[in-house]
C-alpha cells in the first residue's frame, strides 16, 4: 500500500470517528484491528507455562535451548498489558468487545501456568540463588499483569482468585527479601542486591496500589506510600529541574553512585500509584509530581538530548529513531516497548483529568490529548506490511534500524489505543452536550 493511500485511509477513519453521527465501536477499529494482526502474527501461546510473542514475526517460537528463560522475559510478562488496557477502555465505555479481540484476551488469561510460573518467579522462596537470572522487576511486572488478568476475570464470572494470590505473594515476597534501609530506602533490582533503580520501585509501587484497590486494605497503600516518599526524597532519584526520574543508585559505601539516564518508562509507571496517594492521604505533593512530570514531557519543557520522550521528530534531529532513548545504538527490542509502556500508564493520568475537573487537571487533560494525537497523526501513516510499524518512523534511516518487532508493534498499539480512548471519551462528551 502507498503512503499515500494510507493517509487517505487514515483521514477516512478521522472523518468517521469526528462526525456528527458517533459510533463509538468504530473509534476503537484503529487498534481492536492492530490488536488482532499482533495476535496472528507474534503470538506464540503457551511456552513453558508463560504466554510468548515471538521477537518478529518471521522468527520461531521457542525460548532457551534448555526450555528456561530467554531474553526479553520481562516483555512477555509486561506486554500482555497492552491489550488488557483496550479491554478496560472497551469496558468502562460499555462498548461491544469485538468477538475476535474477547478470543484473544481469552486466550491470553487461559494460557498463564501458574503453578509452573510460580515455580519461576517465587523460585525456592527466599534463597537468593536464581537459577533463571529473572530480576525482581522482571517478576513485578508479571504480577501486575496477574492483578489485570484478575479484574478482568472478576468482571466476567469470578471463577478463581489465583492471579491476585500470586500476584499478592510476588509482593510479599519482594518486601522481605528485597526491601531494606541500605541508601534510605526501598527496593532492590536483582539478587545480587547491588542496585536500587527506579523501574524496580516503580513496578513495586504499581502493584501495591492494585493489590490496595482489590482489597482496600490500607496495608498496601502504607507501603506505596513508603516507596514513594522515599523515591522523592532521600534517594534523589528524582530530579526537580524537570521532575524526572534518574535510572537508579549503586550501593556502595555513602550511595552517591548513580546512574542518570532517563528512560521513558521511568517516568510513568509511577503515575498510577502518586495519584492513588494523593487522592488517599489528601496531599497534593504526589500528584504535582505527575503532573508537572507530564507537562514536561507533552510541552517540550526537557530539551536534554533533544528531549527523546517524544514519539515524533522534533527539532532539528530529523533522522530521530522513535523509539530511541539515549546512545545511538540502543534500537534494542527491550527499549522498543518503553515508550508504549508510558502511554499506558499515561492513559491513568488521562482517566485522572477527567474525573477531576480542577483547572490544573484540566489543563492537563488538554496537553495528554494533544500529545497523544500529534504522536498518532505522525506514527499512523507509517505501518509496515502486514499492519506492523518499524523501530524507524522516518524513511532515510539505515536498514538495521527497520527492523520490524512486536515490540515495535506493541508499543503503537499502546499509542493507538489511549488515542481511540481520548476520541470516544470527547465524542460522548460532544453527545451529552448535544443532548442538554
Ligand atoms: C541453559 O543453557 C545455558 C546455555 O547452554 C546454560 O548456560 C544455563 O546454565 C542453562 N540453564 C539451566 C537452568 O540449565
Ligand atoms: C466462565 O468460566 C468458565 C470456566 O473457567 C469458562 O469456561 C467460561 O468461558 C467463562 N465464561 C465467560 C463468559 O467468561
Ligand atoms: C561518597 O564516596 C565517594 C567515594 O568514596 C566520595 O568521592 C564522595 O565524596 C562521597 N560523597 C559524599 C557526599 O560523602
Ligand atoms: C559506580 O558503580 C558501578 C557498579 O558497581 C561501577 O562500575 C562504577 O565504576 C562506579 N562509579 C563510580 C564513580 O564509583
């Protein structure tokens, strides 16, 4: 297909999902479709009891050679959450889950062995000898897919609590053997307890706040508290020029050894759980944490290294890879789902502003919306053959960089869905003031 066809076709759906008659099924063909051709090309069901998509769709299926954990692990836990996010969009609009997209996520929450991953990810309990080199982020985000996979079973017939039982002991877990005073606070990133990230704590935070609003027990909410204050306090992991956070601190000796990247999904999966405190402790400390972090990112405010936090070009760097973050050489497979990943949990701080109708939530609400479309008006025009989008949204780049992934893939699904969300909410909004 030409480009210029697939401009054509995409103004097509713009017209249809702006006009005056509203279906609000048809806002979400953009990514229910994206949706199904990920699932027919990348998904390989049930490896060794973990649900696993393949690195591009011409490779095979398999993990190790010894049937043990491959690399990118941690994906396979996390990018199950692309498409339970659409699924909780879909819902909370009592919009109609298209057939092929329901089989799909059935499919998805039937294919988790638990029993064989809980061998994996609580291996033997507290010794810390990890036969499968798994980090301890790795298993948070596993377990906050769990928590998703159980709202979703929830809300069809609650036939097992066995996603928020594991998902509760990873966090229990993690607490007792990863959790200490050493640099202040919080938690480590591996077994060899040698360095405190942010993402590790992040995740931690994340899923205490799903595990609080399952069970409401204030236990969980304490402790999300704990992580984050010590993430915007002692630990400097925060910084205030822009409010974003640094990759993490070594431990050694006084901690002043850190590392200062900043990765795009270190600056949101943390979102969820500040704005949870803030609403629950009444203190808007967190919340002005997300929100001035947003701002940042949506209005250009970080022109460090041409702020990369963007999916489209900007400035003068005209051959920027999208998914890129930092050296040159970094279009690994691992970093391709960081800027979806932030989109996710971006979506949150967007359900946020449209609950809470105070001028500061509303002008965020407005710098998400365009944000997100402005990346979407870039990136959708670009789809690869079979409805796949490469590492490079920009033509004149060398061939390595075309590499085509499910990462790649995914991460525009994440795009494409909060983008689908963000017109179906405004044309209910136009309906219900068509209505008054
Ligand atoms: C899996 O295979 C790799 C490479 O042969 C080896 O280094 C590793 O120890 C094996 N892991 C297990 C758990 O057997
Ligand atoms: C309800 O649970 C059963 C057993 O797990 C399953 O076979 C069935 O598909 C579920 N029904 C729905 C509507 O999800
Ligand atoms: C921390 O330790 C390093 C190396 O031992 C030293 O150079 C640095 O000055 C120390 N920083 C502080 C704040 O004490
Ligand atoms: C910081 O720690 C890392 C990992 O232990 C080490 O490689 C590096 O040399 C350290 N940097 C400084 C300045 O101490």
């Amino acid at each position: 297909m030409t480009n210029q066809l697939k401009i054509i076709i995409f103004s097509l759906l713009f017209i249809i999902s702006s006009g005056e008659i509203i279906n609000n099924q048809r806002d979400f063909m953009v990514s229910t479709h994206l949706s199904d051709s990920i699932f027919q090309n990348y998904y390989c069901g049930n490896i060794d009891g973990f649900p696993h998509f393949k690195l591009t769709y011409h490779s095979q299926c398999f993990y190790g050679a010894n049937h043990t954990m491959d690399r990118e692990f941690w994906n396979d836990g996390t990018s199950p959450s692309t498409f339970f996010y659409l699924y909780n969009y879909l819902d909370m609009l009592n919009l109609e889950i298209p057939q092929n997209f329901y089989q799909d996520i059935l499919k998805l929450t039937q294919d988790w062995n638990l029993k064989r991953m809980r061998d994996i990810l609580l291996w033997d309990k507290l010794k810390l000898d990890d036969p499968y080199g798994v980090g301890i982020d790795d298993r948070l985000w596993y377990a906050i897919s769990f928590m998703q996979v159980q709202n979703i079973i929830d809300r069809q017939n609650k036939t097992t609590q066995d996603f928020f039982d594991l998902a509760n002991e990873i966090f229990g877990w993690v607490g007792k053997a990863f959790e200490n005073n050493i640099c202040g606070g919080g938690v480590f990133w591996d077994c060899d307890k040698n360095y405190k990230n942010a993402i590790t704590n992040h995740l931690y935070i994340d899923l205490g706040t799903y595990l609080f609003e399952y069970t409401q027990d204030v236990k969980y909410i304490q402790k999300v508290k704990t992580i984050a204050d010590w993430e915007i306090g002692v630990s400097e992991m925060l910084d205030t020029n822009d409010y974003l956070f640094i990759d993490g601190i070594y431990n050694n000796k006084n901690c002043s050894n850190k590392t200062y990247d900043k990765w795009t999904y270190n600056q949101g999966v943390y979102m969820k759980g500040y704005l949870a405190l803030s609403d629950f402790y009444n203190d808007p400390k967190y919340k002005e944490v997300v929100f001035k972090s947003v701002e940042t990112i949506t209005q250009n405010k970080n022109h460090f290294n041409h702020n990369r936090l963007q999916f489209y070009p900007y400035l003068a760097d005209k051959h920027f890879v999208i998914l890129k973050e930092y050296e040159n050489n970094d279009q690994g497979e691992t970093r391709a789902t960081f800027k979806g990943i932030y989109m996710r949990y971006l979506g949150s701080v967007y359900l946020y502003t449209i609950k809470d109708s105070s001028q500061e939530s509303q002008k965020i609400k407005q710098y998400i919306e365009k944000y997100v479309t402005d990346n979407f008006n870039y990136v959708f025009p670009l789809a690869n053959k079979r409805n796949s989008y490469p590492f490079i949204w920009n033509h004149q780049t060398p061939k390595i960089l075309q590499a085509i992934t499910a990462g790649t893939t995914t991460t525009v699904l994440d795009l494409f869905t909060l983008y689908d969300f963000i017109v179906a909410v405004n044309s209910n909004q136009q309906q219900n003031k068509m209505q008054q």
